[in-house]
C-alpha cells in the first residue's frame, strides 16, 4: 500500500554546525521570531496539534528563565538556549515520565529554531531539495516537515527517532515511506534508494534485475489489497476522513471522503496566548462545515488534560494526566467554557451536516450531563450526540451509553492501549499493542453489537482501520464507517 514502499535518489541533509558567535541579534527577537514561525505552522503546516505543543515550550517560563541564567553566567544567546535545552532534556528523562520524555525532541527543534535566528541560520536547508528525493538525516524534526516541498519526497530514512514520532505521524498522514532507526553512514547523495518501510529496510544501489524485482512488488504492494475493497464493498462500509485543520478536511474531502468522522478541536484552545471565544470557535467550526461541501462533519469537543496546557484554562499538573482530568471529564468540570464550545458548535450546525463527539467517557452520568448543556444551551436543538470509545469501561457499559447516545466512534488506538495496559509510546511493550489481540476484537464486538440493538451507526476513527487486516476484521463485526487519517488510501478506496 502507498506509505510502504519507494524508489529514489537519497539527499542527505546538512545541517550547519554553528560555533555559538553573537550575530547581535537578541533572544526577545528570537523567541519573537520563532513564535511567529509556530503559528504560521498551526495555521498552514501538516499537523497542528504538533506545534501547538512547540508554541507551549517556547512561552514556558522554565525556557526562558533557564536561558537567562546561563547569560547571567557569561553565555553566548546561542549558546545559552544550546545549554538549557541540554539541561531540560536531562531533567525531562529523568522524571521517568513517557509524556516527558516524547518532549525532549520537540524541546530540541524549538531550541534548534531559536539558535538559527541567533546564528542567521535560518535559511531553508530543503531549498535545493530535488524530485524523487529521499531524504537521509540523522534525525528530522516536525518543523523541517514544513520546510521541506513534500511533493518532492519519495521517503524518509533518519538514524533517529520512531515511527510513532511526530515525524512518523506527519509521514504517514501524508503516504510517504518513513524508515527510523537505519544505518546511514554508507548512504550519500545520488544513491538510488530501494524502501520498504514495512519491513524497515534500505537498500542502496541495488541492481537492475533487484529493483525490476521491487518495481514489480510496488505495483502490487501500492495497490490497496483486495480484501479490504471486498470489506468496505460487501459490508457498505462509509469512508471518512480523521483532520486536525481546515487544511486537512479539504485534502479529506477532495480525495473523495464521505465525510469527515473526526475533527480535533484542541488546536483551537493550545495555539493561542488567550482562551477562544465563542465568536472564535464559530467561524472555524463553520468553515470546517462549509469544507465539507454538504458532507456530514463529526466535531469531537476539546480532548485537553494536563497533558496539553491550554492558556485560560485552569488544570492542575497531574502525576499521570492520561488517567487524570482530560476529554469530557475537565469539560465537564468547566461548564461555562464548555458552554461556550456547545453554542458554537449548534450554531455552525446551521450550516451544514453536524454531529458532535465526546471524548474519554467513561460514565453515562457524563453523557447525560453534557446532554443536558446541551439543552441549555438550545432547548430545540436535534443535534446528534455521540461519545468515543476508547476505554475497557466504555465498551463494558457500551450498551448503556447506546440508550443515550446518537452514534458511537471507536478509538482504536487509545482502546487497545488501555484494554492491553501497554503504553502505545513504549516500545518494549509494542508487540502488545495489536488491535487485532482477541482482547481488543472482543471489546469492538461488545461495543459494535450494543450498537446495533439500539439501531445507532458505530464507526472508527483510529489509525488501525488503515490497516488491510485490521479493516477487515473490523467490517466484519459490523462497523458502518472507517475515519482514516491518510488521504491518500482514502483516494484509492473511494472510487468504489
């Protein structure tokens, strides 16, 4: 399938190693700068919620209080900013905490973009990059994804990282091969590259007869695979689109998505220095609905915890805030924000098809009381109401909550990670996060059957409902609709 497989010339970045001299520009500038940059990226870049997150590092007070204290002590500003994300990359591993940890390297492409400015670096260094590149880096951060002319990118080989890395996600949202961890000290520029990223392999400078062979698997493996076209056909299972931007509900909607099945929100409460309004909320809500082009659109309300900061909200740092007050419950404990999100999602539903989606519920008691916000808000409103399933206690009461609920999503990522207790992001436990695992199938069959007897539709909104295996198992239990991230497949399955 496309994301797996490529052929291209390798071009290694380089990347200037700086020796930290004054170039006499100032570190207001920089953050000034580099602030400036973040939110170019949330409004146009590939994956918001990404540098919503940078644009959090970047305000912290710990940054900026730890830079000055190494200019207090005689640094350079660029080998301050050098030293403290040094200093707080240390600090972060040593908490032990993964959320900490999968920080460090946005922490570093922050910092990496502020020493640019200082040392009048910051030129693009993708500015040369040719046709059917390969990229071959040590490592890439979110913000050179931006940089680069995706168009031109065959695949993605680094040293580094993972392929659950910000990178990975925005290389995979985009079909494009992406190998971390290679051995790329025999590759140079000019090489022709063999990838197969499904298997991690990099083979460099093949022979004729070797890449007539991959040529040959391309054709076959680029093609979707025929049990999930016989899945989605003889099921009539709906394809939807996963988006995260404007941006990305019109990639979504322009290869051909029945809709979009999931929204984000969060974008709209982290890449700002004060709380939207609901004014705010309403005209990117109604243009996300006139995106659609008729089309129905399913907004999740803000899925934000102590994970994700978000300024003009309250929530207090938690020792594990994957487990703490996040999704519909910190919603539902701020019921006049939460209010204000309500309206402007009944008012943008004037314009179009809308549903709007809980997320981390847990409780029918949740449900019920966002229900009722809902009735304050407009007591006329028919406005369809579902909840994501993404916990072992969700898909345990699912027949409870289909008393109440309009529709159910499954969030095939978050509910195997939990029903398997296994940290997605830890890869000593990787090998148990399979949503194929019999424990997680029979959790979808719980929440798919439960679905049914009450006649509401069930689809899922997780990265596995890409997978061919995956689809399959998943059509047939019965799901209505698949939301997929990837608006490539999405292109090759709808033409069915």
């Amino acid at each position: 399938m496309e994301g797996t497989l490529a052929i291209g010339k390798a071009w290694i970045l380089h990347r200037k190693n700086e020796t930290g001299q004054c170039s006499g520009r100032t570190l207001d500038e920089a953050f000034g700068h580099e602030a400036s940059r973040l939110k170019e990226y949330i409004e146009n870049g590939p994956a918001p919620e990404v540098f919503s997150a940078h644009l959090e590092i970047l305000e912290d007070p710990l940054l900026h209080d730890t830079i000055q204290r190494n200019v207090a002590e005689g640094m350079t500003p660029a080998e301050a900013v050098k030293a403290a994300a040094k200093e707080i990359s240390g600090m972060f591993n040593e908490v032990g905490d993964d959320y900490f940890k999968a920080r460090i390297d946005d922490l570093r492409d922050v910092c990496e973009g502020i020493v640019e400015y200082l040392d009048e670096t910051c030129g693009n260094p993708f500015e040369n990059l040719p046709d059917d590149a390969v990229v071959v880096a040590q490592e890439l951060f979110p913000s050179d994804t931006v940089k680069m002319d995706l168009g031109k990118v065959k695949a993605i080989v680094t040293r580094k990282g993972s392929t659950t890395s910000h990178v990975g996600i925005i290389a995979r949202s985009r079909g494009i091969p992406f190998v971390p961890g290679a051995d790329i000290d025999g590759i140079t520029t000019g090489d022709l590259l063999l990838i197969d990223a499904g298997n991690s392999l990099v083979k460099i400078n093949p022979t004729i007869n070797e890449v007539e062979a991959f040529r040959n698997m391309m054709a076959k493996g680029n093609e979707v695979p025929e049990t999930m076209i016989q899945s989605i056909r003889e099921n009539g299972v709906k394809v939807l689109g996963n988006a995260g931007s404007i941006k990305d509900i019109e990639e979504a909607i322009r290869n051909g998505a029945d809709g979009i099945g999931l929204f984000r929100t969060e974008f709209l409460f982290l890449d700002r220095d004060e709380r939207p309004s609901e004014e705010d909320q309403y005209q990117i809500y109604k243009e996300a609905v006139e995106a659609c082009q008729g089309r129905p659109l399913t907004i999740r309300t803000m899925d934000i915890g102590g994970d994700k900061p978000s300024p003009g909200l309250i929530i207090p740092k938690e020792d594990n805030p994957y487990l703490g007050m996040r999704g519909i419950r910190l919603s539902l404990s701020l019921p006049e924000i939460f209010k204000e999100q309500i309206r402007a999602i009944l008012r943008a539903s004037a314009h179009g098809k809308v549903r709007m989606m809980l997320p981390m519920v847990t409780r029918v008691e949740e449900l019920i009381q966002a229900k009722e916000l809902v009735e304050e808000c407009d007591s006329s409103s028919d406005l369809e109401i579902g909840v994501m399933i993404e916990t072992p206690a969700a898909a345990l009461i699912s027949d409870l909550l289909a008393e109440e609920a309009d529709f159910f999503s499954i969030g095939t990522n978050d509910l195997t990670q939990y029903v398997m207790a296994a940290d997605r992001g830890n890869a000593s436990v990787s090998y148990l996060n399979d949503p194929l695992d019999e424990a997680v199938v029979r959790a979808v069959k719980i929440v798919v059957e439960a679905a049914h007897k009450k006649g509401i539709p069930v689809g899922v909104c997780g990265e596995a409902g890409s997978d061919p295996e995956v689809a399959k198992v998943l059509c047939e239990l019965g799901v209505d609709s698949l939301s997929l991230g990837s608006p490539a497949l999405i292109k090759e399955l709808r033409p069915l």
